[in-house]
C-alpha cells in the first residue's frame, strides 16, 4: 500500500475542536491585507513589491466560511475516518465516505469552482476545519516516518475537499509517491526554489509546469501558519502585457525543467511549447521562473517577454495568509502562485500545510490506469 502521508501512524484522540470564541476570531477576517503591502527579494535578487489593495484581496464569491458546529461536525467524520484507513489500501475511497459531511455549501462552492472558475481562479474555505490545538511537532522532513491520528484526519479531510474537482493523483519522483504532501520547512534548504524553502521568496510557477500530466487543482490545507507568510497567486487573466509579448508567450518558443522537488523524474525529449494558452478572456498559464526558457538560447525576443511576464504577474498579485483550519483550492492551469519568505525557527512551531493535487478528466485518469502515482 503507497502511504498517503507517511509511512506508519500513531495512536492519538486527536485534537477537540477549539473554542467558538477562537474560531470565531480565526473566521472573522476573510482576507489578511498589508496595509503598506508586502515586499521582499526572488532568489535572483530583484526586489518585488505587491501592493495594497491588491495584496491579499479576494473577489466577491472566493471565500466561503463554514460555522463552528458545520466545521465541528466534518471533523469528527474525518477523525472516524482516519482510524478506517488504516485497513484500506485507497485513501481517496476513504475519504469519499467524507463528501456527505462537508457542509452543503461547501460542496457547492467547490462544484461551482470546477466548472465556471472565479475571477483569480482561487478558491479559500476559511472554517473548514476546526482549531487543531493537539498536533505534534511540524516535521522537519516531507518525507517523515511517522504520523498522528490528528494529521491523518487532517489529509483525508484535504482529499475529500479535493475529490470534487477531480481524482487526486501524485508522481512518484516527487515526495517519495506520497499522495498528500507536507509543505514544510526544511534546514538547511532555506534558499530552496520549493516547498521546503523559507528564506527565500518561493517565485512563480505552476505546479510540475514540466508535464502534460501536471494537475489541474491543487489544494493545500494550513495545519500551522506563519503571521506575515502570504500564499500569493497571480491569474493569468490579469495580465496586462504588450501585444508583442503575449504573442510571443503564445508561440512554442519555450521550454520546462522539472523542479527540484523531483528526485529521478524520467524526462523525455521536450517540444517548445507556449506560455500561454486557450481563449484570450480565459487564458492559461504554464511558467515558472527558475524553469521556463527559451528553446533557442540566442532568442532575445522570447527572454524579454519573459521578463516582461513576471513583471505583469508582480503587478496583478492577491495574497493569503492561511491560517490553521484554512484551506485554499487553485487552478493549475490558471494562476501561478509563490509564497513570502519568513524565517523558520525549527523548534516544532513552524508553517505547516498538507498538500493534493487532482486530475479533473476522468477519462486522462482511467487512460493512465487510474493510477495514484504517476511515473
């Protein structure tokens, strides 16, 4: 049986959902603003700014908030769960039993998401899980060896969360075939262009922009947070680009490096292939900083649209600053997203997410054998 987060789990009652108060507090504030915006250097140096208003601002529709007793009454169904996974080979079975317990308009919201979007293509459930007060320590691994009943729940809350859009999936190169990931700190990575960085700033990219088989949703789901740490996103339909260079990131001009996140990832022979794709009003995206260039060195027209794109993808940024409970829901396909930097103490206390990735053609998942990990 592939682990869906780690490879043994131990016994715990997990945690009781906090106090109304606290969550109360936790759902009051639907979006974190920088009142001065925020501001910090990509690994290349260059000094980026995302402004007010626009940091951190959601579009009407992108934020649906759940009561205490609807996130109180999920959470116990997911903890029940957890305890039947670990007699079934497929987590994503187990938590489909989770989809009549999420609240109705929940699953609304997601349904609604899947085939019509929002406006940047982001979705926050803020209260869908309640107050995790009995966790254990943040890992200081993504690979780690043991989990707790509480992370368990957690995951399979996640999946259940995701099931809506798509099947979730995973490739085996990536987090040693895991198919909810931890999204954490790592020492002595800080610098690191993935997951595990802090110290500097995550740039933009998509998901596995190096594959056709990349997921079109992802969802990460905040176990513990950073104050001042922003998810920040960028949709392709923001941007606001010459039409010289949105012709030139739709010609294929270009091409995709996996990340480093990658560990043996089999890589065919590449095509260049465009940036951006689809209809004008609705495009979308495949980029990444540190990943995408130009198939032919010596093509200065191509390099410049780049630049020029990261420029456009700066100026059209939102932000969260995902708190415990929190779960955001992204297209793949649409946006990009980074993340702040902040510096990880590793004393246990550190940011936390789980993550999962979905497959939303059910024909591509039954093409590739309804396989979980790809590769």
């Amino acid at each position: 049986m592939n682990p869906m987060i780690s490879t043994n789990v131990t016994d715990g009652d997990g945690p009781r959902p906090g106090g109304r108060a606290e969550f109360r507090n936790r759902c009051e504030t639907a979006v974190s603003v920088r009142r001065n915006g925020s501001a910090f250097a990509g690994h290349d140096g260059r000094r980026r700014n995302f402004s007010a208003p626009d940091m951190g601002r959601a579009a009407h529709g992108e934020v649906v908030t759940s009561t205490w007793d609807q996130a109180a009454r999920t959470w116990s169904a997911a903890l029940r769960a957890a305890d039947r996974h670990r007699r079934s080979a497929d987590p994503a079975v187990v938590a489909a039993s989770l989809l009549t317990s999420l609240p109705p308009h929940v699953v609304v919201a997601l349904h609604r998401f899947r085939i019509q979007g929002s406006p940047n293509n982001a979705l926050l459930l803020r209260g869908i899980c309640p107050v995790l007060t009995d966790l254990p320590a943040t890992p200081a691994t993504v690979t780690p060896r043991t989990t707790t009943r509480t992370v368990e729940a957690a995951a399979l809350l996640l999946l259940a969360l995701t099931l809506p859009l798509g099947e979730p999936f995973t490739f085996r190169s990536l987090h040693e075939g895991r198919l909810v990931q931890h999204v954490v700190p790592v020492p002595g990575r800080e610098g690191t262009q993935t997951g595990v960085g802090s110290t500097a700033a995550l740039d933009w990219h998509v998901e596995d922009g190096f594959t056709d088989d990349r997921c079109d949703h992802f969802g990460l789901l905040c176990l513990r947070g950073h104050p001042g740490v922003f998810t920040v996103l960028s949709p392709a339909r923001r941007l606001d680009l010459d039409p010289a260079d949105l012709a030139t990131l739709r010609a294929p001009r270009y091409l995709v490096a996996p990340d480093d996140a990658h560990v043996g990832a089999r890589i065919g022979e590449q095509t260049p292939a465009p940036v951006l794709t689809g209809p004008p009003e609705d495009p979308e995206i495949c980029f990444g900083e540190g990943d995408v260039r130009p198939a032919d060195p010596a093509d200065r027209r191509a390099a410049a649209a780049l630049r020029a794109l990261t420029t456009a993808l700066d100026h059209g940024a939102i932000g969260h600053e995902l708190r415990p409970g929190d779960v955001l829901i992204a297209d793949n396909r649409r946006i990009v997203h980074g993340r702040t930097t902040f510096r990880p103490r590793y004393d246990g206390a550190d940011r936390w997410l789980l993550r999962a990735m979905t497959c939303a053609s059910i024909r591509a998942h039954r093409r590739r054998g309804a396989r979980r990990a790809l590769g």
